[in-house]
C-alpha cells in the first residue's frame, strides 16, 4: 500500500520532469528522464568504466578511512589523556575543505588515484570517530566495575565489553560514510585525475553539456545511494537496534580555567607546526611544491599576497556566510513546522534522513546549472548542503522531548504553541547546536568546490587557479587559512553551544 | 583461605564523608550481613573491599594481599543491585563469562543455571528475562569463579518473593561448601538474619558500627525458621538496633 503510493508520487514527479523538459526542448537547465536515459544508453561503456572506477577509489578510501577511525577511537579509549589532543587534531584535519587538501595531494602524490583515496578517506573518518569514541563509552558504569572486580585492564574492557556495545554505533557511522566516501573520490577527481565520474563531470559542465551533466550527476548520487543503503541493510540484519542517528553532543568535562585553554590552543599549534614540519622532512618532500611552514610565513608576510588571500577569502564568505546561515534556519525551520503536524513529521522524516546522506556536491553541477554561477546558485548550493542534516537532527531532537512533559502541558490544556514554545524548541536545541557546528565544515566545503567548479571567485578559484599556475605558496597558505577560519568558526560556534545549553540542556555541560 | 581486614579506612565523596575511620575485619569463610539506613556507606565499603574505590586513608587487605591483586588473580567476585549482564550475550554465555574473566573452567555453567532456577532460560537473552531472572543469572556469575571473597551489593532487591525465599534457602550451603569469605549488603533484616553468621548494624553517614550481632542458629533448618523464636529474637536484636540509628 504504502509502497504503491511512492511508486505512483515517483511516477508523477518523472512526468513533471519529463514536461519541464519538453517545454523547454533548448534549454540548459533541464533534461528530462528520457534525455538523461538515451545519454546513459549511448555512452554506456564510457560511463561504466567511469563509475567502476570512481567506486572504487571511494570504496579503498571507505576501507583506509574507517580503518584511521577505529585505530583513533580505540587509541583514545585505551589512553584516555590523549583524547584532547587527538579529537583537536582529528577535527582540526576534518575541517580543512576536502577541495583545498585535494591540490596538495595531487603534487604530493602525482596523477594517479593516490588524492582521490586520500580524499574519500578524509571525508570519512571523522564521522565515524566520533560516532565510534561514543559507542566505545557507551557501556554503563556497572560493566567496567565488573572487570575491575575480576581484576581485567582497559584492553580486556575493549575487548569483551567496548567493541561488542559499541557496534550499533559504528553502523551509524559506517552508514554516513558510505556516501561521504564517494563524495570525497569525485572531489579527487575534480581536483585533476585522468579518469572518473568526476572528471567527465568537469568536462560536461565545461562543455555546457546539458544531458550529460544530469546523467553524470544521478550516476553519481544514485552510486552514492546505493552504498548507503549497502551500509543500511547491513546495519539492520547485525544490529536491530542501532539509533537512527547520533549528535555529536560536546565533549562532556570539567570547565577549564582560561589560562589553561590558552595554554592548550598554544601546545596544539606548536604540535602542528611540528607535525607539519617533521612530517615534510621525514618524508624529505621536495620544497617546491611541499612547503614548510616558514616559506608559508614569508608569503603571507607580504602584503600583496596577503591582500590578494584575505579578498578572495572576504568573496568566500560572502557566499558561505548567506547560505550557512539560510540552510540553519530553514532546517529549523521545517523541523518546528513538521512538529506541528506529527503526523507529516513521521512521514518525512525516512525522505528527510536519506536525503540528508545525497552527496549534495555530486549534484552541485545541477544546482549550478540552476541557479547560476553567481551569489545565488553558490548560496544554494551551501544552504542545501547544511539543509538536510540540520533538518533531520532537529526533528530528532524535538522527539527527545520528555513524554511527561508533554503530558503535563496537556493535562493543563495547553495549546500547541506552547508546548512548542516552553518544551519541544528547548529539547531541540541541542541538536540545532550539534548540527551547526558539524556545518562549518561542510559549509567550508560546499562554498569551495561550487567556486572551484563555477563561479570564478572567492578562494577555491584562486586555489585551482594556483594548482594550474604551480603557485604552490598562494596554495598551501590558501589551505592554511580555509583551516583557520573553519576551526574559529567551529570553536565559535561551540562557544555559544555551551552558553546556550548551560541553561537548556545543563545535564549535558555539566 | 583469607580473611578480610579494614583498618581505620576513611572515604569522601566532594565535601560528604561517607565512611571515617571504620575498622571491621571479616573472618574467612563465613558470611555477613551489612545492614544500615541508606546512604549510610555499605555499598562504598563493598566496593572498597572489590577494588572498586580506594580508601583515602586506611587500609584494606584480604589475607597478606591488597583487594587489586586478589582481583588479579581471579579470587574476587560481586554481584551488583543491577544485574549487569551484557545483551548480546545468552544466559550460559553470561554466567560463563565470571570464569573467563577469572581465567577459570566454566564446567560448572549447568549445575548453576539449575541452582538459580534458570533451566529452560540458558540460551536466551537477558532481554528476553524477567528483572528477577537478569538477577540470578548474575549472581550464578558471581558463583560460577569460586571466589575467594564474594561481595553481593543487594543481588535480590528485584528478585520475586517466592525466588527469593528458594534462593536465601539454596545459596548458602554452596558458598558455605565453597568456603567462600560472603558479604552481603541489603535492606531486609529477615534476609540478613537467615544468610549470615553475622550482621553488622552501620549507623547513618559517617558509618559507625551499632551493633555486631554473631547469628548461631542451627542452619540446617533455616528455612522454617524464619517463624522460629530463636530467630526472631536475632531479627528483633537488629531491628532494635537499626531503630536506635534514628
């Protein structure tokens, strides 16, 4: 019955497609189904061969990035101290846009398939250690006082109690990834591989082949689909139970003086220095292309570079800032107005969560070719990418609303507005925040690789422009500062998630 | 066969003292009774004998050994208020696993799961059990390492009435045949009576001892004597004393 349903609403949004296209027969912006099939057929081999390959780069990068996950969250649980400074440079890693470490890959590793593993295994593992590091401690405090009595360590805790508890988690985060990875191999290919749907995907959008960058671009997100749901079924034959899907609530500890926090942020970016510049020599890269942090420091230290770096950033954020913001508040938004209506909440919310995994940058070339190469096609593009997520968490969080609380606003008659107002919209709250700070990121991303692809402004402009020129200084520093500013955003907004949740939520700042 | 010994141990949790220079000393073999108002610090000195917590002053020895070695080698067991049992696991497998730990056979998984009432139930999931069933799988896995010292923190609080009768009637003899050194923290003075040689009556927090009450009923028959006059003069003993703690 209700399979029968979608099938017909499936049914009636390909005739809509098909008549958008046929009314339009010259247009740029739209190929209908029948189009897109007859590209499909015509260049079947060619795309295959494409998307084998694509798959599997995304699939070695899935393996080697969730293999980086589970090696750091273990590493964490087993050395418990180590855990501050391994989740700042985890985190520190995932912030930097995937389109920004692909050009530095690229010359570190040459023309093969190198960048695109990279890539889909950065664009993975944090995810998953971070779903991972919450699964691992989600054991209750009984179960570790029992191998204390019987006088086992950590590693016997890891073993016989962690890794089993913590497997609904891991799927959860598996889950994520599987579409991440493939996000992550087509952005390695962007970035200029021989082969790939991505690099057919360049040269359709170049080449202003309509029919082309559809097919490519329902290729690439039904591929990515597919490994979701792979992922998906997996999870629900091993593990019944696992939770739809997690927060990435903050880090749960004891509040720090400043000093401290300063003197934390002071060891950390020596760390990085360190690592950056131990990691070059140890690898004895040549210092044309990988610069050290003293040539990265003489570049900026002049003023026309640095001019030239903080203009094009200033056009980035013009852009991300927008559509950081719009993607915010719509997602709210929606989730606020479904739970007026629970019942259409309930049924949006399977859509909402398995449209929130669409890679949306697969599709970035069909929003481009939609919306333009201007503000507004870039706007689009990052307020769609921070949508989905923020949409499914917060309508994740309403339901986390105590059903006591409900009940008592309803024993007193209160209106729906109320209770939305004085319980549901608290109990959101910490999802909202969840969600936001994961966006920077991806918000990062998304600005970066629609300049990169389109729009011909802002920093990801002058890093592909800097990747062909071998302008490796304006390159790296590129990358060096899209970093700094997604870890001050990031800490920002982590920074009012505490101030917030203090009074909202204080049961999870303690 | 090792004996334990509390000297002057001291404990705070924040600014509340829980426990202040209490000296108790448990003799090998036998079984006693902690009773005592809630939060009056039981619990704490079960998990300071189990390792669990570590006395801010004072000291703990079970035998010549500190609680972490016995712990080590396996001669600790402790059944907790809440059952504890990992899910993914069945009954047999969850027993089993108190010898695994201990680095002991399991050949006795059968006997016990008979023992506390489970036969039928070995092969299914705590989840697929009653609270009072979760309950005595645990406390099977507590038996199952034949510990030296075996620390029960409430195991019957969710434990049915009629289980619980057939448990406080089955369980002694074997941890008696065991010459296991038992201390038990609960809240039912009938309990505490029937199952130790001794009950220890604690005084609100900080702990004080109010009463050491040795128990010497002919145990043979302690099933019918809960209505006996011997044994209600020890229960009133206890209840005298816990009232006095008012």
């Amino acid at each position: 019955m209700a399979l029968g349903r979608t099938m017909l609403g499936v049914l009636f949004a390909l005739l809509v497609w098909e008549g958008l296209a046929r009314v339009q027969p010259n247009s740029v912006l739209i190929s209908g189904p029948t189009d897109i099939l007859a590209y499909i057929t015509g260049h079947s081999g060619l795309l295959f061969r494409a998307a084998t390959e694509t798959s599997m780069n995304a699939v070695l990068g899935f393996f080697w990035g969730n293999l980086a996950a589970v090696a750091l969250a273990c590493f964490v649980i087993l050395v418990p101290k180590s855990e501050w400074v391994v989740s700042a440079l985890a985190l520190l890693v995932f912030c930097i846009p995937l389109i920004a470490s692909g050009p530095i890959l690229r010359v570190l590793f040459g023309p093969g398939a190198g960048p695109q593993i990279a890539l889909a295994a950065l664009a993975v593992y944090y995810t998953t250690f971070l779903a991972l590091v919450v699964g691992l401690r989600a054991i209750s405090q009984s179960w570790t006082d029992l191998m204390t009595v019987y006088g086992r360590g950590r590693l016997s805790t890891l073993f016989v109690v962690r890794f089993r508890a913590s497997l609904p988690y891991l799927f959860v985060g598996l889950q994520i990834a599987a579409p991440a990875a493939f996000l992550g191999a087509m952005i390695g290919e962007f970035t200029g591989a021989e082969r790939g749907l991505g690099v057919l995907t360049l040269r359709a959008m170049r080449g202003l082949q309509t029919d082309a960058t559809w097919a490519l671009a329902a290729i690439s997100a039904s591929l990515a689909m597919l490994g979701y749901a792979c992922v998906g079924l997996l999870k629900s034959k091993l593990t019944p139970h696992a939770p739809t899907i997690l927060l990435s609530t903050p880090r749960v500890g004891q509040k720090r003086a400043l000093t401290t926090r300063i003197l934390g942020i002071v060891f950390l970016s020596a760390l990085v220095l360190v690592l950056w510049q131990g990691l070059m020599d140890l690898f004895n890269l040549n210092s044309f292309f990988a610069k050290r942090p003293a040539d990265i420091w003489n570049f900026v230290s002049n003023t026309t570079n640095l001019n030239t770096l903080l203009t094009a950033l200033g056009e980035t954020l013009a852009y991300a800032i927008p559509g950081y913001l719009a993607g915010l508040v719509l997602g709210a938004g929606l989730a606020i107005a479904l739970t007026l209506w629970p019942c259409v909440a309930r049924a949006t919310m399977p859509t909402a969560i398995t449209l929130r995994a669409v890679p949306i940058i697969t599709t970035a070339p069909l929003l481009v070719l939609a919306f333009g190469r201007g503000l507004t096609g870039t706007v689009v593009i990052v307020a769609v990418m921070v949508f989905f997520p923020t949409l499914v968490a917060c309508l994740q969080g309403v339901r986390q609303t105590p059903m006591q609380i409900v009940d008592l606003f309803e024993s007193y008659g209160a209106s729906r507005l109320k209770l939305l107002r004085s319980a549901q919209i608290p109990a959101m709250l910490p999802a909202l925040f969840a969600s936001a700070r994961m966006a920077v990121p991806a918000a990062l991303l998304a600005v970066t690789t629609a300049e990169w692809l389109a729009t011909g402004r802002g920093i990801g402009v002058l890093m592909a422009l800097t990747a062909s020129t071998s302008d490796y200084n304006m390159l790296w520093s590129c990358v060096v500062l899209l970093c700094l500013v997604a870890v001050t955003a990031y800490a920002g907004v982590s920074w009012c998630e505490k101030r917030v949740l203090r009074v909202y939520a204080s049961e999870q700042v303690v | 066969m090792a004996g334990i010994s509390c000297s002057s141990i001291r404990k705070s949790f924040d600014r509340t003292e829980a426990l202040s220079e209490l000296s108790i000393d448990f003799q090998s073999g036998r079984t006693t009774a902690l009773v005592g108002p809630s939060g009056c610090g039981k619990s704490t000195i079960l998990r300071m004998i189990a390792g669990l917590e570590t006395p801010d002053t004072g000291q703990i020895a079970i035998g010549q050994e500190t609680p972490k070695q016995v712990a080590r080698r396996g001669g600790l067991a402790m059944a907790f208020q809440d059952a504890s049992l990992l899910p993914w696991r069945t009954v047999r497998s969850n027993i089993a696993l108190g010898a695994e730990l201990a680095r002991k056979p399991a050949d006795r998984v059968d006997d016990l799961i008979d023992l506390v009432g489970l036969d039928g139930f070995a092969d299914h999931r705590p989840a697929e059990l009653s609270g009072g069933m979760r309950q005595r799988a645990a406390i099977a896995r507590s038996l199952i390492s034949e510990p030296e010292v075996l620390l029960l923190d409430e195991p019957f609080g969710a434990v049915d009435a009629i289980t619980r009768r057939r448990l406080n009637r089955d369980l002694p003899p074997l941890w008696r045949e065991l010459q296991t050194t038992t201390l038990l923290v609960t809240h039912s003075v009938e309990e505490a009576v029937l199952l130790s040689d001794r009950v220890i009556v604690l005084s609100p927090r900080p702990a004080r001892i109010l009463a050491d009450i040795q128990v010497d009923i002919h145990r043979e028959s302690t099933v019918s004597a809960t209505t006996s006059p011997e044994f209600r003069a020890f229960a009133t003993q206890v209840l005298a004393a816990l009232e006095e703690s008012e």
